[in-house]
C-alpha cells in the first residue's frame, strides 16, 4: 500500500500543505502565514459579514 497523503493550499501563500496532526500551523504552511492571516481579522481587512451589520441596537 502507497502511502498517500491529504494535501490542502495554504491559504496564505497557496504553498501546498500536508494535512495531518504533525502540522501545528494547519491548513497554514508555517507560523508566519498563520501570523498574518490572524493579523489581517485583527485590523479588520477580513470580516464575516451578516444581516444585521450592527453592534449596538436602539430597539
């Protein structure tokens, strides 16, 4: 049997990573890229939008 092994883009980079319990970034290929991607929903530049877009309500 070959061993064959689950692979997923970093969604960083695009740099393909093996998926597994050995990889402590996952899906990201290294700490760096998983650094800014967080760094990135820190300042906001990603944001999961929804219906109701408001934090604080008068109703």
């Amino acid at each position: 049997m070959q061993n064959e092994f689950l692979t997923v883009p970093c969604p960083r980079c695009y740099k393909n990573v093996i998926w597994n319990e050995f990889i402590p970034w996952r899906p990201f290929c290294s700490k760096r890229c998983q650094l800014i991607d967080l760094g990135e929903w820190v300042i906001e530049d990603k944001r999961i939008f929804s219906k109701c877009n408001k934090i604080n309500s008068d109703d």
